[in-house]
C-alpha cells in the first residue's frame, strides 16, 4: 500500500486525491444485480420500440413526439424512477437511476435532452426546496406526466454568470409580479411548468414554480440550432405576469442554492447520459467499419481504423468506471444522511453536493470523450459521415452541447478546483499533511525497487499522479499565500490541475475495476482485453499528467524553485513506456469480431 491511508468507508467528496480505496469496496457495471438488468432491459425494450423508429419525428419535432414519449416513459415508472414513493415516485437507488439514464444516453441525443430536462432540472427544485404544499400539488403530475417541466434560468445577458439575471419579481399583495426574458429553455415549446429565477428587491435572485397559463407568459419561437434540433428549445417572456406568493420556492434571496444543487446532480445524469452515447456510437462506427470495403477488404482491418476504435473504447471504459464509482459513493452517502434521519429529499441533495467536485470533473470528462467518439466515428465514415443518411453527422451536432450547458466545460474546471481548495482551508479535507509529505519525499532519495503485483506499476502510477498533483496544487497555494500569485486570475493554471485531478479519477477508477475483475473473476470478456485498456490509458495519462503539472509549475515558478518541480515531475511519472499499438489494437480486434463495443 502507499503512504496515503488505506479506508473501508464511503470516500468524502474530493477525497480520492488523498485516500486509497480498495478494489471490493467499489460498484461497477458487472455487479448489477437481476432487479438492475430488467430495468435496463425495460429501457433498452421502450427505445428499440419506441425512439428508434420515431427518430425522423425527433429530429423535426413533428407530432407532439416528445410529449408522447415522456407519456410512455411515465407509464413504465420511469419519470419517477428517482421520486419519493409517496408522491407516485418508484424511488430506485442511485445505481439503478444511473444505469437508466446510461441506457437513455444511446437513444437520441434530442429526446434525452427532453427526458433529462424534465426529470432533473425541471422537477428536483421542487423536491429539493419545495413546501410539503408544492411537493404535493406538482411532483405527483409531474412523475404521472401530467405536466412537463422546464427551467429558465439563462438570459441574454447572464449565461455562466447566472445571478446577474435581470428578470425582476415585485411583490404587489399576495402576488409577485414577474417581469423579463430567459432564453435557450428546454423542453419551453410543451412545458405546462416552468422553475424561474428572478432578481426581488433588485438584488435577491429567488425561484419560483410559474404555470405556463399564467397571463403574460409567452414564448418565442423554436429556435434553429447547431444540434439536438429534436428538442424545443424558446425564449421565455415574462410580461407582468402575476405568480401566486405561495409559489416562490424556497428563500428569498437563497436562488442560488437551487440552482447550483440542482446542477451538482445535473452534471453526474450529463456524464452518463454521454457514456450512453459513446456506447452507441461507437458501436455504430465499428458497424460501418466492418461493412464498408476499401481496397478489396473491410476498412475496420486497417491500423488507422483500429486505432480509433481502441482509443475510443479506452476512453469510454475509462469514463464508465468513473462513473458508477462515483454513483455508488452518493448512494452510499444518501443512505447514511437517510439513517440518520434526513428526509429522502434533504438526503438526496446532501449526498449530490457532497460529491459536487466530482459531479464538475465528470461533466467535463464525460462531454469530452463523447465529443471524441463522435469525432472519431465520423471520420470513420469518410464522405458518407458528411451524409444525412447516416446518424454520423447528427451525433456529430448533438454531442457538442454537452459541453456548454450545466455549466460549461471551462466554468467546471475552475470550479472543481476552488472547490477542492475551499474544502481544504475550512479543514474538510486533510489536503496540507500529504502535500507536505510530498515535499518531504522530493528532499530524499527516490525508491530504485520494482513495484510489486500483477497492477504494481499501475497502482504506482496512480498513487505519483496523487503526489504530483498536491505538489503543484500545493506549490501554487504557497506561492498565493506569499503574495507572489493570484490563482483567481490564473485560470489556466487551474485548469491543468483540474486536467491532472480529471486523469487521477478515471485512472484509479479504471484500475480499481479491472483489480476487481481479475480478484473476482467477473467480466464477461478476457482479462487481456481489460488490461490492455487500462495500460493504455496509463500510458497516455502519464503523459498528459507530466504536460499538464510541467504547464502549471512553468506559470508561477521560475529558476531553482521551477526546477526543483520539474525533477520533481520526473520522478512522480515513471509509468513503464507501453507498445499502445499493440495494445489498442488487441481492444479494436476484439470489439470488431464482436461488431460493436461490447465491453
């Protein structure tokens, strides 16, 4: 074991950069149980039947297709998978609802966003921080689907920086008289409810639940976007519009909490909605490889090709390691915060907070890979990925939103460090002691042993990724606390730390799962195929980690003290070199027999 302490219990939030945690300790898709598969069978059935020959009417929003399909989706429990019983809900674990919406990924990135906008942003404000009167008069429509939901939150003038919102909300008697404008609303052209966000007294952005036949709402029209052209997409105007007091949701002046807990949830269901997608189009890729033939043979036999299917599969088995274990950590916290008394609400939305800077480094990991496959498979397509008879071009289109809303990419980045760094000085998690230990590590002689095991190197990968990232996170704290750096307006230092804590979270979780595995004896396919991704994607990590900590240290240090850090670099990635041509193409070889990704 390493030098950072070995634990049994559900890791805090954050804490992966500091602790070990062992193999059995973590869920992975292989641990489903017979409960878990029919629910993912159930959705597999209801999109084959259901979304896939509707796909044409997706695309051009033709007969009420999406309102008709969130219907069926409420018949099979699915709107309320993740609702409280009492409310009609089929209150599934965090697992479960993470396998669906890693399912509902692959079917159609316009209806997901339809299905996603509903379900997350349109009804958790209510069971977040609604009154007992709320909950009860919308959750129960809105889980039978009754009504649809949708969320204002974005102005013209206000994107990333939401609470400079201009909508105003004026209390005249038992009223608040709403004034303004959101654009980019999903779900606007159909939604029956709408959660607002508006600025009372001038200065205090408050929520609200506002019917859509309130006098004054009106809508702009669909807008003619990049992608997920499926999905409705308005302008919301408020003209005078009278919402009942008893409508305001949660405080005055408290908004933000509801915004920004929403989207802790938000930004974990994007990440496997995406997984969802690489799955498939990946699949459809290794399709296409295998029947289009150049020079007398089937282009997938070509080393180009293989290449982007083994890079892609790697990223993707990467990215769904991360996470279900991360799913499994805010189940297990939710059932902890519901044994000691908290509400399923207040549970739910304690145990997604906790976890808030994963939920922002997987929200950027998962809409990147996406973004890649897609890419990927386009190209592998040739001309006819440029045709819109193929699904090349519109996956292309639709996968590039991911990246933008639920905070962007760059917003996540930065936030998943502030808040790691925030925990660190309020004393929540122990960040001082192991970066001290690294200090002191770097002062003594380098151990010259081989790294024990079957995973020796690649457990000691992973542990120098953790040394390497509190060396440079920490380097930069002390030279903030000198007063010789301002991190606030050193963005792009930040982002390679959030880049180095990205790798470390897929690295370890990837070499958990395939130490799993190997213990166990549970995956489906050989070990070799498990092992080749994982020392792949070490392999590059290793790289992108040196890059990223060498790009850092280079912006805030300089002479003796710069290099002290770049031998420091050196020592902390020693990863064997890998022949990743091999390896990869031992991943593409597989997946192409199997005709899809399999894995």
């Amino acid at each position: 074991m390493s030098e950072t302490a070995a634990v049994t219990k559900t890791l805090k939030g954050g804490e992966f950069l500091i602790a070990d945690t062992r193999p059995e300790d973590i869920f992975t898709p292989e641990d489903f149980n017979e409960e878990q598969l029919m629910v993912r069978q159930m959705v597999e059935d209801f999109i084959q039947q259901d979304i896939y020959p509707n796909l044409e009417k997706i695309e051009k929003q033709e007969d009420q297709i999406a309102v008709k399909l969130l219907d069926k989706m409420a018949e099979l429990g699915l709107l309320g998978s993740h609702m409280p019983e009492a409310y009609g809900g089929m209150a599934m674990d965090t697992n479960t609802n993470t396998l669906i919406c890693d399912v509902m990924g692959g079917s159609s990135g316009s209806f997901t966003v339809s299905y996603a906008a509903h379900t997350g942003i349109g009804m958790l404000p209510i069971l977040y921080f609604g009154t007992e009167k709320q909950k009860e008069t919308y959750l129960p429509r809105l889980i039978s689907g009754e009504l649809k939901a949708a969320y204002c939150l974005t102005e013209p003038g206000s994107g990333s920086d939401a609470l400079a919102a201009k909508t105003t909300a004026i209390k005249d008697g038992e009223h608040y008289v709403l004034n303004g404008q959101k654009m980019w609303i999903s779900n606007a052209g159909f939604a029956d409810v709408f959660i607002v966000f508006a600025q009372v007294d001038g200065d205090k952005f408050t929520g609200f639940i506002v019917p859509r036949e309130l006098e004054g709402l009106t809508l702009g029209a669909e807008e003619d976007k990049l992608g997920i052209k499926g999905s409705s997409t308005r302008q919301v105007f408020f003209e005078n519009v009278r919402v009942p007091a008893d409508n305001l949701l949660g405080e005055i002046g408290k908004g933000h909490l509801i915004a920004f807990n929403v989207l802790n949830i938000g930004r974990f269901k994007l990440h496997a909605l995406s997984i969802g997608g690489c799955k498939r189009s990946l699949s459809i890729g290794i399709n296409y490889a295998n029947e289009r033939v150049q020079f007398k043979q089937p282009i997938a036999n070509f080393g180009a090709i293989k290449h982007k299917i083994g890079e892609a599969a790697v990223q993707i088995f990467a990215g769904e390691s991360a996470l279900y274990r991360v799913s499994q950590q805010i189940q297990d916290m939710n059932k902890h915060l519901m044994a000691e008394g908290k509400s399923f609400s207040q549970a739910k939305l304690l145990s997604a907070e906790e976890y808030a800077i994963e939920c922002a480094l997987l929200k950027f990991i998962g809409s990147e890979i996406l973004d890649f496959t897609v890419d990927e498979v386009l190209q592998i397509h040739g001309g006819m990925g440029y045709s819109e008879e193929t699904l090349a071009p519109r996956m292309y289109r639709d996968a590039r939103i991911n990246r933008i809303y639920e905070g962007t990419n760059e917003i996540n980045r930065l936030l998943s460090v502030d808040m790691l760094l925030r925990r660190a000085m309020k004393g929540a998690l122990d960040i001082v002691g192991p970066a001290w230990n690294v200090q002191k590590e770097l002062a003594g002689m380098p151990s010259l042993g081989t790294p024990e095991g079957e995973y020796g190197w690649e457990e000691k990968a992973v542990q120098e990724f953790k040394k390497l990232i509190l060396m440079v996170a920490g380097g930069a704290a002390k030279q903030q606390m000198d007063g010789e750096l301002n991190l606030k307006s050193e963005q792009e230092i930040i982002m390679n730390v959030a880049d180095m804590l990205a790798d470390l979270l897929l690295a370890e979780s990837m070499l958990l799962r395939v130490q799993k595995l190997r213990a166990q004896g549970t995956g489906k396919h050989d070990q070799s195929i498990y092992d080749a991704m994982l020392r792949t994607f070490l392999h590059d990590a290793t790289a992108r980690v040196a890059k990223n900590a060498t790009d850092a240290v280079a912006g805030f240090a300089e002479g003796d003290l710069l290099r002290t850090f770049v031998m420091g670099i050196k020592r902390f990635t020693k990863y064997p070199p890998q022949n990743v041509k091999a390896l990869r193409r031992t991943v593409a070889e597989y997946l192409i027999g199997k005709n899809e990704y399999v894995l």
